[in-house]
C-alpha cells in the first residue's frame, strides 16, 4: 500500500531501519548523546533557543501539557477545523474556561480577526492557534497572528503539528511559547513521540499552576532535561527516527531543501486534481503545504474514494469531522516518490469514473 | 553491549523487526485487526474481561490515569521503595490528599499491615500497590493483598510496570481495578506504550470524575475502543512488538512457560551471584522474578560496578533512589541467552576483584 496519509505517514527506509535497532538503557551514556544531539538538531531547525522537549507521548499530549501547565483560569482557542477545536475540548476537559475564535470550515484566522477578538477578551492567559489544520487542509498566516498575540501580551501556544518540518517555523522570531508537533507527520518517523518547544515565560508560569499533574509537568521536563533524559522512559525508537532523518535533512542541505522537496510534491498533488477538474476545500492562498483537502464531486461520497483507492492500492486519508463525507485528503509528507505520485493521479482517475463522475 | 537492564530491556529479533515495518494508517482496517487481536491476546494473559487499553504513553502515564479518573480526594500509597513514593508524587501532583504505609527499604507490604492501616484510614478510595518493586528487587503478595483492600471495598490500582508478563496476574480472579505496565520491561519491546486493564468499577468512578484532562480520561479511551483504536494516534510500532511476542509465547505453550523461562534466568543469576559470595538486598522470600538487586560489597561503590561490567560489554542496571551506591541490579527480562549469563557473572567475579574485593 502507497501512503499519502496524514500521519502516520510512510517512513524512510533510513528511519525504519533506526527503529530497528536493538535497545540501550535510558539512563546510559549512549542515550544521553543521543537525546543531547536531537534536541539541539531540533533546536537549529526551529531556531531556538528554548527549552525542547522530547515527549513519551504524541503531540496531542503537549496540547494537554500546555494547557495544565500554563493556563490557570482562561484562554482562547482559535478553530477553523477539528483540531482546533480538539484544543478547546482538552483545555475544557482540564477545568479551563475557554473563549473560542472560530471561521467557517475552509477560512483562515486572520491577524485582523484575532486582533479585535484579544481586545474583547483581555482577560485570557493564552492563546492557542493550529498552524497548519489538517482536517481541511488549511494554513494560517503564522508569523502575523503571532505578532497580534505577542502585542496583546498573552502567552502563544502552536499545534504545529502537521506543520513541523513542512514548512517555516522561527520559534524565537515569532515569539511562540509552547510549539509542538508529532513524529509521524512532516519529519515521517513512526508515531509514540511528541516534540516541542518551550519558552522562559511557560517554564515561568509552570511553576505556579496547580494540580497540573506529573506526567506533562514542564518543571519536571526540565529538571531531567539537564541530566540529558526525560521523566519516565524515553521513546528511544522514535527518537532514534526522528535523529535519523534530522541528519539526513543537514546532509541534503538544511531545512530549505526539505521545504522545497515538500512544496514540489504539494504543487505536483495539488495540479494534479486540479487537471482531473477537481477543486480543493480551502480557501485559494491558505491550501496546506503538507496535505490537500480535496472537494469530492457533487454526488460521490468522499469516503467512496477513500476505499477505492485503498483497491488500487493507495492509503489516501478520509475526510475529517463535518466534511468527512464531502471531500478526502491527499498528504505528501514523509517517504514518498515522484513516480507514486504520478500512479497515484492516474488511480484517482479511473476511481471517479468508476463512481460515475461525469466531468 | 549485553543488557541486563531493568527496562529498556533487549528484545527479541522478532520484535525488533516488526518494530521496522513500513507505517499504516491508525485508522485502516491494517491497524484495526493488530489492536484488536493484541487486546485480546492481553485479555487473555491476564486473565481478564476488563478493558485493556493501550496507551501512547509509558505506564508511569496509566499511573497518573488511574489518580485522576478514579480519585476524588483521597487514596492509599503502599510504598516498599522508589516506585511506590512515585506513584504518591503522582497523586499528590493531581492534587489528591495522600495517605502512605511505608516499610522499611527491602521489606514487602504485608497483608497484616495493609488490613490494619485501612482499618484506620476508612475515608480513601482507593489504594496503590507496587506489585514488584523495581528499586529493591522485592516482589509484594500481589493476591493477598488485593484480597485485603477488596475486603475493604476500596479500588485498587497495581502497578505491575515490571511484573506484568513475568509473573502470574489474574485481574479478574483477585479483583484489580486498574493493572498496568509498561511495554519496556518484560515483555521486551521498546518503550513508548503502556498498557493496562481497567475494571467496569474504575470506568463507573470516571464518570464523575472532575478536571481529569483529555489525553489520560479512560471513558474517552473506552468510545475509541468500541471503534477498534485509540484516541490519539496509536504507538503502532510497539503495539506490533507487542502483538509479536505475545504470539511467540502463545505458539511456545503459552504464559507458564514464559514464567519458567524468566524464573530459571532468575535463578541463575541469583544462584551464581551468591555463589560468589554477594547477598541479596531484599527480604529472603520476596526476591523480585525479574531482577535481583545485590548488595555491594562493603567498601565498594554499586555505581563502580555497574560503570566497570559496562567495561566488559555488560549493562546492568545502577542502583536507585537511596541505595544508588550501595546495591546494583541485575534484571533478567527480554532477550538474554543463558550462555550470556554465564560470562556476565563470569565477568562480575572479576570486575569485583579489579576493585579491591576480598571475599
């Protein structure tokens, strides 16, 4: 089966072969090099200088981190998709009160939009944006609503989840507080491993919240972080992956190239449907740089094609949430090749016009 | 490096090489048949009808599941050692009161005790117990003492982080509301997933339970199991070692022989550990099945131990917690040949002549 998932998304040979590799202890010598050689490569790549954390969990476990440990009372949550709103119903879940910005399903958060909603809303602690919303396919402009936050004071926190590694991110430029991802999206690792970084003022603010449990407690991250480990067992595995494929990305020339490599097979997807007279969900100018969300034709159910092509032997991925039946994705992230994207088209052809579309 | 680690510990070449396989989809019907037939392979193992869930994290995150689902205000903490004082940091973390009974270091929690203490502290509602004290070597009456806090009408929550697949665990028959472990001890495959039996009592208290967060809320966990999955994406990789060695225990005659495997490695270590004239940190009866923790002998450091057998291509396992410098462990979990422990005790009698000891 060809992936073109959103994650777990298809790993490089490199990578598996990582995964492979026989244990060591945790607490050895040979993890800690390891462990001190990933952050700081995640660290260059981000360009930072904050904390990074290396967690025994997947991203949606930063999310709760950065909800426990840097929210007392109230914050806001941007939604233009399903894991926009994930943010609120974690941040709902551990006691929080919550003040939602939401745009209609294929709409960006606009800095403008967010200005005005932050002056309306002074009393929130954070503000937390999905960089890149994977259930349509969208990207937010990034840069600019951080700097709406960061003038309206307010602490940032990035799911950057399916953006990381995909496309620019300048953790310190732009001000992010907490940014984190997972390993089985843009850096094509297997999934088990969130990573993240973490600001001065979060650490600040950990250290006064209450009830914010072990697990997730940023102040214990730290701690173990100068010993060159992690709390409770380190994900080595995947660490070794993500190790893996980040030496793999500075020997092929930097972060610039991966961008493009990814760019080059977003473009080559996204012209593709396009040909076939498909349209994409998002708004023109906002289309994902790690996953096109593509409109199902009038009367041909997206999950349909989602199983068809499973037939032909590509693993697309469904439609998410309230448009799971209107449209399917189509990721480019991880291990995948120029020629599987071109059997890829074709496939998708010949499975619409097996569903009956008439063009 | 051979490893006689306590966690991570070697794994099997089976397991290390379903840990490579290429990436699927957590949610296609490739990742639906591994959940569901490692579920029930666990079901099976424990002897249970409970859930079992398989959670992206280690079982230091069960840990803090089974505190905030299933506490309100107050529990007991059994503490024989590091592990025990752990699960009370957890507790206390998530902001319940905490009552502990602690004995002394290399004693087990006796039923006695435990029926005593409940005596006098009614008001907890539920009690932790460390079924084998990875920091001594000491392995608690599991089954009486569950037959105590059942007596008592309290929930009980065993951490079986080393124990589960090395010794016998009836979930059902002895009445064990949350049972977990963690994928790097022994059962041998890398860490990154924790796994765990919840009894309908545990879920029923969930319910109600207030601030207990998304990533760890077991009724959420229980709407992905109906849907053959979990709630974030799935630690597949690990679920696959895991899904492997249950399969290659079922097909070498099933768990009893997987005991008498580790018992007669066990035995062997402890048997030539005191055939070289060291004595055992724990209560003679209470050994651990799955790590021997040795007294070192006066005068000499345990840390200087375990730094000189790593000199000799062997990994055991420092010390822990307050006996850091005056024991070492040596566990007998995942992949060890039993030539292996010939030469690995071989060595230890001359690394321990090379620091000065004179039996």
């Amino acid at each position: 089966m060809k992936l073109f998932t959103v994650g777990p998304v298809a790993c490089y040979p490199e990578v598996l072969e990582a995964m492979g590799q026989q244990m060591v202890s945790h607490r050895s010598e040979e993890y800690k090099k390891l462990h001190v050689e990933t952050v700081e490569m995640l660290q260059r790549f981000l360009e930072t200088e904050n904390e990074v954390f290396l967690f025994s969990s997947t991203g949606s476990g930063f999310m709760e981190a950065s909800v426990r440990n840097c929210v007392n009372k109230k914050m806001l949550c941007c939604i233009c998709g399903s894991f926009g709103k994930r943010y609120a119903e974690v941040a709902t879940a551990n006691g929080k009160q919550v003040e939602t910005l939401e745009v209609p399903l294929g709409e960006p958060i606009l800095p403008d939009l967010l200005d005005q909603k932050l002056s309306e809303t002074p009393d929130v602690e954070a503000v937390s944006i999905t960089h890149n919303e994977t259930s349509v396919g969208l990207v937010n402009p990034l840069e600019d609503l951080a700097e709406v936050v960061k003038n309206h004071g307010k602490l940032l926190f990035v799911d950057a989840v399916s953006s990381m590694g995909g496309t620019e991110i300048k953790a310190d430029k732009w001000g992010l507080d907490v940014c984190f991802s997972s390993s089985q999206k843009c850096f094509g690792v297997p999934p088990g491993l969130g990573m993240g970084s973490v600001s001065e003022e979060a650490l600040k603010k950990s250290e006064s919240a209450e009830n914010k449990g072990w697990y997730f407690d940023f102040k214990v991250w730290k701690k173990h972080q100068q010993k060159k480990g992690t709390p409770m067992t380190s994900v080595i595995p995947q660490i070794a992956g993500l190790n893996t494929i980040l030496k793999v990305i500075e020997s092929k020339g930097g972060k610039e190239w991966f961008f493009e490599l990814y760019a080059e097979r977003n473009r080559s997807i996204r012209e593709g449907v396009q040909k076939l007279g498909l349209t994409m969900f998002s708004k023109s100018g906002y289309e994902s740089p790690t996953v096109n969300c593509v409109n199902a034709p009038a009367g041909i159910d997206g999950l349909k094609v989602y199983e068809s092509m499973r037939g032909e032997g590509f693993e697309l991925a469904e439609g998410y949430g309230t448009v799971k039946n209107v449209t399917f994705r189509i990721g480019n992230m991880g291990y995948i090749e120029s020629a599987d994207i071109d059997s890829m088209l074709e496939a998708l052809g010949k499975v619409l016009v097996k569903l009956g579309w008439k063009r």
